[in-house]
C-alpha cells in the first residue's frame, strides 16, 4: 500500500499560515486543530479561519489576531506591515479563549509579541501540551531548525540563542498548529518543490537585511533545499516556512507518474504581481503499482582502509546497520605499493550521514570518506508472519509485474535450526513452501 504522500508546491514561496491553511484547506479539523492550540495554555490572541480571493482564485486563510493590538500577523519574522489590501474574509472565525476550568496543572503562559524566548522555554510549553506525540515531535524539530540557524546568523550557541518574534505567539501557534494538522491528516511522506524566493532587501528588527534573510539561507543550506530566486521584490520564503519544509521533507523529487486525490490552497497576506498561494495536494504514486519498483534516492559513503583489524571491521560493520545504514559491505581492493586492503561502502539516507561518517571515522583507520548522492530502483515488499510446525517464521514477500517472491528470513531461519537442530536449507525451503500456500 502507498504511503500517504503530500505534496507542497512553493511557487509563491511558503510561511507558516501559508501552511497551515493549505492543510486546513485539505482537509484537516478544525475542532482538532482548535483543542490542540487551546491545550497549549498560551493567551494573548484568537484565530480566524476564513477565506480569502487571492489573483481571482479562492483559498483557505489562517490568521493569529494579537489581542494586545487588536491586528494580525503576516507569519513574517522581519515584517511590521499588516494591511490586509482592502480584502474581505467570510469564512468562521474561531476566537481562542483561555479555559482556566481544564483538569491541567500548568499555568497559563503570557506572551507579548516581541517577548524573547528560548528553545527550552519553548518546548516545555509544547511538552506540557495535549497535542499528540508525533505533533510535538514535528513542532519541536521545526523550532531546533530555527535555533540552529538564528544560532548560526548571530554567531551564538543554540543555549544563547533568544526568539524574538520568532518565539512570540504567532509564530508558536503556526508551528504547532501546522504540526497538528500534518499528523490529523495522517501524512507519511512529505513532497517539496524548489522554494521560489524574492529579491532585495527588507527591514526587521536587526536593521536592513538580503533577501533571502540569513535564517532562511542557512536553513537552506544546512538541510539541501533547493531555492529559485525570482524578480519579485519582497520576501517569499519565511524562516517558519523553510524551517517547516526542513523538519518535514521526506523526498524533493514528484514520482514520474502521480493520481491527485484532494488540493488545498493556503492564502499568502502579501499582495504581489503573483498568486500569493500555496498548493498542497495529496497524491498517490502510481509508477510503483504499475511494475512494484519503488525510484528513490540513497547517499553512497566510501573508504578505502588499508592498515584496519578484521575485529574493527566487523564491529564498524555491525554499528553502523545498528544505526541506520541500508547496507553495508566489504569489496577486496588493491592500493598503492600493492597492498591488500578492503573498500568499506554503506547506502544510507541523508539525514544519517553525519553520524554514520562519525562511526567509521572512530572506529576504523580511515582519514577520508568519499560521498555522493545516487538513485536506485527496489522492489515493493512487505513482512509477513507465517505459521510453521516448529513456530512463527517472518518471511519478506516482493512484487514485480506479475510475479511474487518469498524471502524468509534469516533471523526467523537461524532461530529454529538453532532450537531444533535443523539444517538451514530444509527449514528455509519449508516456511517459503507454507508461505507459498498462504
């Protein structure tokens, strides 16, 4: 079965409210989304969801209204500028209203909007929360990803980095009001287009900063996302945008063919020659059913060791598919002066590079790692149970076309050799016969 896969298109760059009224728009609840911001125990404000006509088009607009000044924010770090171009709103307004009546021992949190709060400060107000678990774990990895890269910008520590508008009200609620309806929506795999980005200049709170700000670029940089910087004078991208985008990325390539099943539009504040949309869509990748090859894309390590223990290998070997590595493997080499070495090669996913680096740098005699991105094409598989006379075996079965493989396996196989003293060929062909039958 496909993953439930969402697909973010930023051709009018990306912000928080932007994000989370496309998701709003493709279907997430309101009640859920409300009970989760409520149980957040933070005052100071109420939300309207309406909609809005953005270019002749009608979109979902999500809207954190201050109640100290009576105005809403334009999920902008750097802008002070909230006029809403004269638009009208006729959707419901859901106005938030702190209940001190709840069954909660957590006090509530006052926020002004330019209080200054740290990355701690702000994840005992999600902890204390009653958003799910997966809900918090997105909010606060979107909130680490903002401390890294205002760290970055200021030259500080994560410890000493301070929020500014980034941590008040507004921009708490659009992280973890997008983090609530990612996971009410149930989605499994995230889709990023390139990030379209203006030009020029803007001014914050810091002074007269490039667009793209310094937030913005360094998450950018630190997490490979690509950006496409336009003619439009303005910012596009917002650091809660890039941060969201970093935090939930799974893959930055559509499938080469693709069924829409539902698209949610999420209005922008900023009036520009553009749409100011973003457009979120909930698709399925119909190239895996039509062979049951599934195309992604894995990160290749390489070293070459020379001088290393057989022991050392086989312990590197087994830490690193401990922590996440595909695969690793062993190819018998020859180096200079004809020396017998061994080249240690490991397929991994992006996010684990740098600890599996860390891991062969440690424990093996390597000074260099080569590295580079590659594509691959597997087979669509899944884990099956199958009862034997001598217990419960797992067996991997696998598609293609119109033919079906069972691959018991090896744990399931050395386990009850070992028990019954059996020989591994006769058990293994035993539970891929029942498994065959099945």
């Amino acid at each position: 079965m496909n993953k439930k896969t969402l697909y973010l298109e930023c051709y009018s760059g990306i912000s928080g409210d932007m994000t989370v009224a496309a998701l709003l728009d493709l279907g997430a609840s309101q009640d859920v989304l409300m009970a989760g911001l409520n149980s957040l125990h933070v005052e100071g404000y109420k939300i309207k969801i309406g909609r809005r006509i953005k270019s002749s088009i009608d979109a979902c607009d999500f809207d954190v209204i201050l109640d100290q000044n009576g105005h809403s924010h334009m999920d902008d770090e750097h802008s002070h500028d909230h006029n809403h171009n004269g638009e009208h709103d006729h959707g419901h307004e859901y106005t938030h209203i702190q209940n001190h009546d709840h069954d909660h021992n957590h006090t509530p949190i006052q926020l002004g909007q330019h209080d200054h709060r740290n990355l701690y400060d702000i994840n005992t107000i999600i902890d204390n929360s009653d958003i799910s678990k997966k809900a918090k774990e997105i909010a606060k990895k979107t909130f680490h990803i903002v401390a890294v890269a205002e760290a970055k910008a200021h030259g500080k520590s994560i410890e000493e980095v301070h929020f500014h508008e980034v941590g008040a009200i507004d921009s708490i609620v659009d992280i973890v009001a997008a983090a609530i309806c990612l996971d009410n929506l149930g989605i499994e795999e995230v889709i990023v287009s390139e990030l379209y980005e203006g030009t020029g200049h803007i001014k914050c709170q810091h002074g007269i900063l490039p667009v793209p700000v310094p937030a913005v670029a360094n998450i950018a940089a630190e997490h490979h996302i690509p950006l496409h910087i336009t003619s439009v004078k303005g910012e596009l991208v917002t650091p809660t945008g890039a941060a969201i985008v970093a935090a939930i990325r799974t893959k930055d390539s559509l499938p080469k063919d693709f069924r829409i099943h539902r698209i949610g539009l999420g209005a922008g504040k900023r009036e520009y020659e553009q749409a100011s949309i973003l457009r979120a869509m909930l698709i399925e990748d119909i190239t895996v059913n039509s062979g049951n090859t599934i195309n992604d894309k894995v990160w290749v390590l390489e070293a070459n060791i020379d001088d290393c223990s057989g022991e050392a290998l086989s312990f590197t070997m087994d830490l690193l598919l401990e922590k996440g590595a595909k695969d690793v493997y062993y190819t018998p080499i020859y180096m200079k002066k004809n020396r017998p070495a061994y080249m240690l090669g490991v397929i991994c996913d992006e996010e684990k590079l740098s600890l599996l680096e860390e891991i062969i740098f440690t424990h093996t005699t390597t000074i260099g790692i080569r590295k580079h991105e590659d594509t691959r094409t597997t087979l669509g598989r899944e884990v099956r149970k199958v009862a034997t006379p001598y217990g419960d075996a797992l067996v991997k079965v696998c598609t293609y076309n119109q033919n079906t493989f069972y691959y018991p396996e090896y744990e399931s196989v050395k386990k009850i050799c070992l028990e019954y003293n059996k020989d591994y060929n006769s058990i293994y062909q035993l539970i891929q016969k029942i498994a065959l039958e099945l």
